[in-house]
C-alpha cells in the first residue's frame, strides 16, 4: 500500500483531499523507480489531461456551427484582425502552430462552406487575401460566444485570481519549454 499512501500525500501536497490518477501514476513511479523523480509527470499529465477534457467540451460546441477546433481558430483569427476581416494564408500560419500548407487546407474548407472567399491583391496578385464572407462572419460572431460562455462555465472552480495566476504560470511554462527546446538546438520550440 506504498504507493496508496504516496498518492494520498501527493494530493494531500497539491491541496486536494482526494489523490487523483495522476497522483497515482506518480506514486507508482516512484514505488518502482525510488531513483527517478517522476514529479514531472505531476504537471503535465495534469496539462495533457485538462487538454484532452476541454477538446471534448469545446468540440460539441464547435460543432454546433458547423465547425472544428482548427476551423474555429481561422475564422477567430480573421475576426479578431478587424475590418475587413482578411489576412493572408501566410499571415495567419505566423500567428498560430500550423505550417502556411496546414492554414490552406483549413482555407480550402472555409471556402467550400462559404466561410470566407479568396481574394487577389489588386496590386500584386501573388498576394492572396482569405476575408470572412457575410456568412463566415455571423457563424464567428455566434461560435465566440458560445466557446467564451463554455471556458467561463469550464473555469467556475477557480478564483478570479486563480484563473490569472494559473494563466501566468502557464505561460512561464511554455517559455520554459520553448527555451528548453532551443538550448537542446530542436528548432524554436514552437512545435513543442
């Protein structure tokens, strides 16, 4: 029962009274490997976790819409940018994780559903615009307000203050990653 006992103390130290899976995965690890320090696996099992419940919430209600994750986060990224609403495929892959052909297939997408339209530069036709069409922007302007009353539903456990230190802290552990990365010379980190 050692690794009951870890478990209740990993969750007594988290500030839980109840021990969870990861807690007990961490107390296995350590009963079988007292030379590891499997702590690590404390967080981002928590991480990768939360991730994993809040694409299932989330999901239902893209589709409501019509959409997914990643169609939802092109449209969010147009309407975001302000009138009229239009970024290159180029622009929008700089300001997320996907490569300029990952941005184009979601593009291809959203014009087939009439989301947005492709759009030559008058002066330099190499440049293509991808604007929301009327459509694509009454779908954005519903899907943002029911994915921010769904995060605010997700978040209810949690302090006003909470909600910001815990923003904080995951943000100083994605730098911590993406600094970890490079000092290990894997790129910029930003597929980590």
């Amino acid at each position: 029962m050692r690794a009951d006992k870890a478990a209740t103390e990993a969750g007594d130290q988290a500030g839980r009274a109840d021990p969870d899976a990861v807690d007990e995965i961490v107390a296995q690890w350590r009963d079988q490997r007292p030379d590891l320090d499997p702590s690590p696996i404390a967080l981002f099992g928590r991480v990768h976790r939360v991730y994993l419940r809040y694409q299932a919430v989330i999901s239902r209600g893209f589709s409501e819409f019509g959409l997914n994750s990643a169609s939802f986060d092109v449209l969010a990224a147009l309407r975001r940018s302000g009138p009229p609403y239009r970024k290159t495929a180029t622009e929008l892959a700089t300001g997320s994780l996907l490569s300029s052909a990952g941005v184009t297939f979601r593009l291809d997408r959203l014009e087939q559903a009439g989301l947005i339209e492709r759009q030559r530069d008058a002066r330099d036709r190499r440049v293509v615009y991808s604007p929301l069409t009327e459509a694509g922007l009454a779908v954005i302007e519903q899907a943002i307000a029911k994915h921010l009353e769904y995060e605010h539903q997700l978040l209810t456990g949690l302090t006003p203050r909470e909600r910001e230190q815990l923003a904080g802290l995951l943000s100083k552990l994605e730098r911590s990653i993406v600094d970890a990365v490079r000092a290990a010379g894997d790129g910029d980190g930003s597929a980590a």
